[in-house]
C-alpha cells in the first residue's frame, strides 16, 4: 500500500512527540530488531489481501496464547551476542582439550569471561528458538510465519548444535564446552547466528502488534471483494483517550462525503480516524471499531498539515496546490484510493477558495473507484454541489448553551450553517480587550 511521509506525518503514525503516535501506542517490542522490524512493517503497509489474512492470523495465533510468550530471548540477549561479533577475542585451539582450556582461562581472563557471558545469551537464544517452535506447535501456519520457522528449525538442526540442544542448563557447559562453542560460533556460524537474530526481530514485531490488539481492544476488519468500500460502526480515533465512535458507509453511490462544522467540533478528528482504521486495516491489525468492512486500497493520499517552505519561496497556498496534484496524478490509475482533504485551500481569500474548492472537488468525485472525505469551514458552496449524485454531505453540530459552546461530536446528515468563529472571540474575552485599547 502506498502512504508518503506526508501521510503518515498527518495520521500521527510517526511524531516528533513518541507519546502522541501510533507506533509509541503498539510498540510492545521486546528487543531493538523488534522495534526496527515494526517500524519497517509500518512504513510498508500490505497491499495483497492473502498479506494480510496472513499477518491477521499470525497475530491472532499469538494473542490466543499471549501470556505463554517465550521470554528467554531479550534485548540484552541480542546485544551482547551482537558485542560477541564485534569482539576478536585471542585464537581458540581447534578441539581444544581439559588443559588448553583451563590455560586459556588463565591466560587470556577478559576473552574467557566475554565468551562465558556470551555463550549463555547464546544458549537462551537457541531455548528461546526452540520454545518458540513448541509454542506455535505442529499445527498448519500462515505462509511468513511457517517460512521464519523453517528457516530457524533448518539452523537448529545443524549437527554442531547438537551437543548444545540436549543441554537443559547453560550450568551444565564446562570450560572446554564453553570455548568450543566461542570458536564455532565465531567462525563456523556467524550468517546462521544473525539470520536468528534478523527472524526474531519479525516474531518480535509480531508480538508486539497481537499485544496492541488486545490492549486497544482492537477488532480484525473484514476484506471484501466489492470494489471502494468502507463500512463501520462504532470507528473511534484511536489516539484520544475519551473518542466519540462514528458510523461510516462509503462506497461507489456514496464516495465523496463533504464533510462541514464550526472549528473544534470534530471534523479533522474524523478524518484522521478513518485513515488511521484504514491504514492500521491494511498492516494486518485489527482497527478501532466493532466492527468494519473495507475493501482493498492502493494507498492512502492527504492533504491535511501543509505549510509554507520559506526556504524555496513556496507559499501555504502553492503548497496545498502541489499536494492537491500530486493526489490527482497519483490516484488516476483507475486503482482504489483513499483521500482525506481537511480544510482546502486555507492560504487564499474566501472567494478564491470557494472557486478553486468548487473546481478541486467536481473534478475529484468524477473518480468513482476512489473514496474521499473532505473538510471545509466553506459551507456556502455546499448548495453548489448538491447536483452531485455520489456526494454524501454530513456536519457536526454546535449549540451555545448557557454562553457556552457545546459539541455534540456526534455526525449528522446535511450541511453545517454554525457560524461560532466570532462567539468564540467574544467568549475568550478577546473582543472586550480590543474595546479598550488606547484607553
């Protein structure tokens, strides 16, 4: 699936601020291969819908058995077998005997400890492995999953370990065993080693989305055939502590909504959760909602926090243009799109925004095997597009009650005709301060 940093930027997947992203949410990782893997898994959401089933069944593998998750295999574990590799410690005789190796320790005390410390993170990395492979059983496994574990029982089954699998404790390793193990996997199986360390990473990533799926009470979507749909009940923006859910139906009779309401009333949180659902849909997760039905999309385009680019001379307006054509080159490719469009064209007068929206917006709905949600504070030419059969208009309320301004965030058919911008600037006192400047 394709989604730009732009995009991810304004679903909040990555930010600046760690506690206010979705990968700060679901980063349940117990390693930094892990937290690599999943931050890789994220900038590359899936495509194919076997992908995805795939990665949903994996996940749900995990979290049917969540608590009995091996725990031998720690970021420590990796980090020092990684230390282990970098070291060079002094040449270990070829079939080192009872006597060379009580010299070697005598001789070279600082590689004997290394190679002690290290061997038992190797020894927790193999039993690690092999509880593993006893976790997800014999049983039939998605294709990635069966592929990691072949690949790991292939390297177990190597003949040179099999002294160290019998092993029940690292305690039961002498000297001689220790070093011979230090010199093999030093330079007999270094790939094999790594590639252990590389596969884990994914398990680890895994995990960490199975965890975040049951924490966040997240549900598995289900894919449909059907060309440009998305259906939900009860969709909640995923990163606020107290959301409101929405129900949302959008298909190819119903693929524009034009969407209106006083600032603050909910309509960028919106927005954001539906691509964020769709997103997280699309990495094999389950998604915020009781339920959802989707369809396949080929990427994810917004146009939500655009600024300026001083240093290229680009204005806030130029900018929304330039994104605005990215997206039309992008998405006619007769390929299902997702497009979310908060505020259009902020950086122009009122009259020239109402045009250019006018022009943008019946261009767009002209591309029916793509969905798109756009917010605009413009309501007056809301009656200009009431001739549009695919157009779908929805509003949030706002009530003044007892001179306080109440949202409901609940969405409601139609078109907004709020007009709380000067209530607000009267409310925050800011009117009575300009009433008595100079005096």
């Amino acid at each position: 699936m394709f989604i730009d940093k732009t995009t991810l930027s304004d679903l909040s997947v990555f930010s600046p601020q760690d506690n206010a992203s979705l990968f700060y949410l679901i980063d349940y990782t117990a390693t930094a291969e892990g937290k690599s893997e999943l931050m890789h898994m994220l900038h590359h959401p899936l495509t194919q819908k076997k992908h995805i089933v795939a990665v949903q069944e994996i996940l749900n593998l995990i979290a049917k058995n969540l608590d009995q998750w091996p725990s031998e295999i720690t970021n420590g574990t990796l980090l020092v077998i990684e230390k282990f590799y970098d070291d060079q410690p002094d040449p270990i005789p070829e079939n080192i005997s009872n006597l060379q190796a009580v010299f070697y320790k005598w001789l070279h005390p600082r590689d004997y400890a290394l190679m002690m410390f290290s061997m038992k993170q190797l020894f927790y990395l193999i039993k690690g492995y092999e509880k593993i492979h006893a976790f997800f059983g014999p049983t039939i496994l998605p294709a990635p999953l069966e592929e990691i574990l072949c690949q790991s029982r292939k390297i177990l089954a190597d003949k040179s370990l099999a002294d160290l699998i019998q092993k029940k404790s690292f305690n039961e390793l002498n000297q001689r065993e220790i070093l011979q193990l230090g010199r093999m996997f030093h330079i007999d199986l270094v790939a094999e080693i790594r590639t252990l360390i590389k596969l884990y990473g994914k398990l680890d990533a895994w995990y960490a989305m199975a965890k975040a799926n049951i924490q966040l009470k997240l549900n598995n979507p289900q894919f449909t055939q059907e060309a440009t749909l998305i259906e939900s009940v009860n969709l909640r923006h995923l990163l606020l502590e107290n959301p409101v859910s929405y129900n949302i139906n959008m298909n190819k009779a119903s693929n524009f909504i034009f969407l209106t309401g006083a600032n603050m009333a909910g309509k960028s949180t919106l927005i954001k959760a539906v691509g964020l659902a769709v997103y997280m849909a699309h990495l094999g997760m389950g998604v915020p909602a009781k339920e959802m039905k989707l369809s396949i999309f080929e990427g994810i385009l917004s146009n939500i926090n655009i600024a300026d680019n001083i240093s290229k001379g680009e204005s806030y307006f130029f900018n929304e243009v330039k994104r605005i054509r990215q997206t039309i080159e992008k998405i006619n490719d007769g390929r299902n799109w997702l497009v979310l469009i908060d505020e259009l064209f902020k950086g122009t007068n009122i009259q020239d925004a109402m045009k250019c929206s006018t022009t943008v917006i019946r261009g767009l709905i002209k591309i029916k095997h793509c969905l798109f949600i756009l917010s605009t504070h413009l309501y007056e030419i809301g009656d200009e597009l009431k001739d549009l059969p695919t157009m779908d208009f929805k509003y949030f309320e706002t009530a003044l009650k007892d001179n306080d301004l109440y949202f409901s965030y609940q969405l409601k058919n139609g078109i907004s005709q709020d007009r709380m911008g000067y209530l607000i600037l009267q409310k925050e006192g800011v009117t009575a301060l300009l009433e008595h400047l100079g005096k």
